[in-house]
C-alpha cells in the first residue's frame, strides 16, 4: 500500500510539472521502489529508472530529485539487487547523471549555480559517492557555474567519493576499478577545490586482494592542476596546492607508498613517482607557506626499498631533482636510502640520484644562483648525517656549486661552503672491490671540504683499488677561509702498489692568496699542509712506501 502511494505522489507531481512545461519521468519495477521528484522551473526535466529490490524495509531502493531553475536536467537509473539510494537535489540550471548497478551503492548531488554537470557511475557493492544511505554530507557538490564532476566506480568495491568545488569552471574526475578479495579492497578519493579554472583527475585501479588506496586533492586558487595516480597496495597520497596556477603529478604503482605534497604560491610544479619496490616515502613543500613564493620545481624518482625524500623549497625559481633506488624492473639492490633537500632563495638547484643500499644525503642551499650535484652507488653511502643534520652539502651566499660523486664500500662526504666564488667537488671511487683476507678494515673514503670567503676552489679526489684488490683508509679534508684560495688533494692507489693503506692528507688555508697541493700514492702516506696569510704556495707530492710530510706557512 505504502508503495502505490508514494508511486501516485511522484505521478502527481511530474503532472503538475508538465503543466509548467517541465518533464518528468518515472519507471519504477518489482518490488519496494520509491522516488520523489520536485521540479520549479520553466523546462525542467527528469528521469528516473528503478529496477531490482529492496530486501530491507527501511532501506529500500530510493530516488530523490530536487530542481529549481529553468533548463535543470537529471537522470537517475537504478538497477540491482538491495539499499541503493540516490538523491539529488539541484538550484538552478544544471545537469545531472546518476547510474548505478549492483549492491549497496548511494550516490547524493547537490548542485548550485548554472551549467553545473555531475555524472556518477556505479557498478560494484559496497560503494558510496557520499553516503546517504547512512545521511552523511553530499558526495558532489558543486557551487558556482560552469563546473563538471565525474565520479566513475565501475567496477569497484568499497569505494568512496567525495568532490566539493566552489567557484566556476572547476573540473573533477576520479576513477576508481579496485577489485579483488571479498571485503578486503577499499579505495577513497577526496577533491576539494575552491577558486576558477582547477583541474584534479585521480585514478585509482587495482585487483590486488586486500588493496587500500587513499587520495585527497586540495586546491585552492585559480588555474591549479592535479594528476593523481594509484595501484598496487596500501597507498596513501596528499595533494595541497594553494595559490595560482600550480601543478602537481602523483603516481603511485608500489605498496605501502606515502607522498604528499603541499604548495602554496604561484607557479609551482612538483611530480612524485613511487614504483616497484614497498615503504617509499616522498615530502614536497613549495613555497613553505611563503605566498610570495613562485616557479619552483621538484621531481622525485623513488625505486627504492623504504626510500625517504623529503624536499623543501622556499623563494623562486629553484629546481630538485631526486631519484632513490635502482632502475625499474632490475633486480632489488637498494635499501634504506633517504634524502633531505632545504633549498631557501631564489635559483638554486639541487639534483641527487642514490643507486645502492643505506645511502645518505643532507642538501642544504640557502642564497641565490647555488648549485649542488651528488651522485651516490654502491654500498652505505653517505654525503652527510641526516639524523644529526650535519652537512652533507651546505652553502650559503651566491654561486656557490658543489658536486659529490661517490661509487663503492662506506664512502662518506661533508661539503659545507659559506661565501663568496667557492666549487667544492669530492669524488671518491672504490669499484666495490671485497676486502682481502686479513685486511684492516676498510675506512674508504672520507672527504670534507670547509670553505667561509672569498674566490675560494677545493677539489678532492680519492680513487681506491682495482676490481681484485681493495682501497684503504682514505681521508682527505681541506680548510679554506680568506681571499682567493685554491685547493687539490689527490689520493689514489695504484695498480703497482694497490694494497697501501693508511692514507691522510690535510690541507688548512686562512689567509690571502694561498695555493696548496697535495697528491699521494703508495704505502702509509700522511700529509698535513696549513698555510697562514700572504702570498702562500705550497704542493705536496708524494710516492711509494711510508711516505709523511708536514708544511707550516705562517
């Protein structure tokens, strides 16, 4: 009796719509259907398809439409088995779509504003685009005009969606086919934007049994784009972008991957790519908060085992680039590698690849026009010690340019530039040699470059064994401080004499025009060169066995 009731009143209203040039539709089938169209305005149209069942009383198969404004279209179309419901409800002259087929699907619209269009497709159990059937908020709402929101989840399993726009000619799409074990997938898509002219598209696929991904999409401001890509399992992934015209690209094809991103500003692009291997972790912040702040650009590259990337980028114009783990596809080879990258200024750039295990990297460039390059593979690298922030790479002021290359077993590289003209390059190759039976422990190689004024240059060089015989302790540090320094340190072991060990070279400049050299081969070499002030020159070059020199200028 209930039934025929409601079905009369919906019949009643769609008459009284037609009287007013409005068009109403309703084909309900079997049993425990129920809709209720309500249409104000002067071509108004609306359809409404139910077939299938309601098997729960309070819970059956329902439609509910709600148009104010002249030209308002929606299309509801039910089919399937038990608790689908539908609502929406729109003010002004927009347009809406809503499928759904299977179990336990709920879809809400709220429209408002002119030439809004919502779609929303469902094919799967279990889904929601909000939750009416349990009366949350809205799953799409669109405010203003001009905006489009696509909702498909077909086919999927607990899924979730909700979009929110404000403004006018705001675009959503989000995409989700997760399927796979019974009860074991969920996938959940939050957009929010708010402004003119933003883009978000996320998609979200899986048949992964137990897959759970999670997206949410910030965007607030004008002109911001956002592509956001899921699969594989247990993924999580935050975009924030607040300002103008910014553009952020996630993927994600990994397990157990976290990135998000935040920028804040004008004119930043950041892309993050987690593939192939589980646990990476990615941070972008541009622009810190700094609204002033524009044109910054991050690309993160992680294959890795439990990668950490964590990249800040205040000021403009400064460009990151990090890539952690080995080639996609190759075989496992990386473990543990993380990277810290603070760039604070304007036109810096900073570009990190680590290929390896346990490798380490501190960036830190604060001024203007700074440059920093370091290239670590092979075995526990380290540029600096991220856990007590120590400087693996620190410059401060202008033109300021380092470059780290580290390749073999426990190389580590400290590079701290204050001033003025400075290049630092450390280079340290050991070729992965093993360790011969009875060795001393091999320290190889351990580099530092201090560098406070002036038209400074410091380059060291360690090379270590060939492919059969293994590197010693190398360790090599330069001081500089004062006008116009100049520093070389070599240490390399031969093929003649491959086996030395013991090498140390030591170089201190503090005062004016200084020039020091040093270069060692051989056995049980130590170098110590410190030079004072004035017109200073001095150069070292030592060979074969026991070698130790000292040079003091004052």
């Amino acid at each position: 009796m209930r039934y025929f009731l409601v079905l009369a009143l919906a019949l009643g209203l769609a008459g009284a719509a037609s009287a007013q040039s409005n068009t109403s539709t309703i084909t309900q089938s079997n049993q425990h259907n129920d809709a209720v169209v309500d249409q104000n305005g002067s071509a108004a149209t609306s359809t409404v398809t139910q077939s299938g069942n309601g098997t729960n009383d309070s819970r059956m198969n329902r439609v509910r439409v709600t148009q104010d404004g002249a030209g308002a279209s929606s299309t509801v179309s039910q089919a399937g088995s038990d608790r689908n419901e539908a609502e929406v409800i729109q003010n002004g002259d927009n347009a809406s779509l809503v499928e759904q087929t299977g179990t336990s699907l709920g879809a809400e619209v709220r429209q408002t504003g002119d030439f809004n269009d919502s779609h929303v497709l469902q094919r799967g159990n279990s889904s929601q685009v909000g939750n009416p059937l349990n009366g949350s908020a809205a799953g799409v709402i669109q405010t203003g005009d001009n905006n489009t929101s696509l909702v498909d989840q077909d086919p999927s399993t607990y899924a979730t969606t909700n979009v929110d726009q404000t403004g006018n000619f705001n675009g959503s799409t989000v995409i989700q086919e997760v399927t796979g074990g019974a009860g074991g997938n969920r996938s959940t898509a939050n957009v929010d934007q708010l402004g003119d002219h933003n883009a978000s598209n996320v998609t979200q696929t899986s048949s992964t049994n137990n897959a759970r991904l999670d997206a949410s999409v910030l965007q607030d401001g004008n002109f911001n784009t956002s592509a956001l890509t899921q699969n594989g399992q247990d993924n999580t992934a935050a975009v924030s972008q607040d300002g103008d015209n910014h553009a952020s690209t996630l993927t994600q094809s990994a397990e157990d991957a976290m990135a998000t991103v935040d920028q804040t500003g004008n004119n930043q692009t950041s892309f993050v790519t987690q593939q192939d291997d589980a646990g990476a972790t990615a941070t972008v912040r541009q622009g810190n908060g700094v609204s002033g702040s524009q044109f910054n650009t991050s690309n993160v590259t992680q294959n890795a085992l439990n990668a950490i990337t964590d990249v800040t980028q205040e000021g403009s114009y400064n460009v990151s680039e990090v890539t952690q783990g080995r080639t996609a596809g190759t075989a496992y080879q990386t473990n543990g590698q993380e990277a810290l990258i603070l760039q604070t200024g304007d036109s810096n750039s900073s570009f990190a690849t680590q290929t390896g295990s346990s490798g380490e990297l501190v960036v830190f460039q604060s001024g203007d026009v700074n440059v920093s390059t370091a290239v670590q593979s092979g075995f526990a690298n380290e540029s600096g010690d991220i856990g007590s922030l120590a400087a693996g790479v620190n410059q401060s002021g202008a033109f300021n340019e380092s470059t780290i290359t580290q390749s073999g077993q426990l190389s580590s590289a400290l590079v701290d530039q204050m001033g003025d003209y400075g290049f630092a390059s450390i280079t340290q190759s050991v070729n992965n040699a093993p360790n011969p039976a009875g060795g001393p422990d091999p320290l190889v190689s351990t580099a530092s470059i201090e560098q406070a004024g002036s038209d400074h240059s410091s380059t060291i060089v360690q090379f270590g064994g060939n492919d059969t015989q293994s590197a010693r302790l190398m360790d090599a540090t330069s001081v500089q401080s004062g006008t116009g320094n100049n520093s070389f340190i070599s240490q390399t072991n031969s093929l003649i004499d491959a086996t030395a060990s013991g090498n140390v070279a030591l170089s201190t400049q503090m005062g004016d025009y200084g020039l020091s050299t040093i270069i060692q081969d051989g056995v049980g070499h130590s170098a110590t060169l410190s030079q004072g002030g004035s017109y200073n020159t001095s150069t070292i070059n030592q060979t074969a066995v026991s070698n130790s020199a000292t040079v003091t200028q004052n």
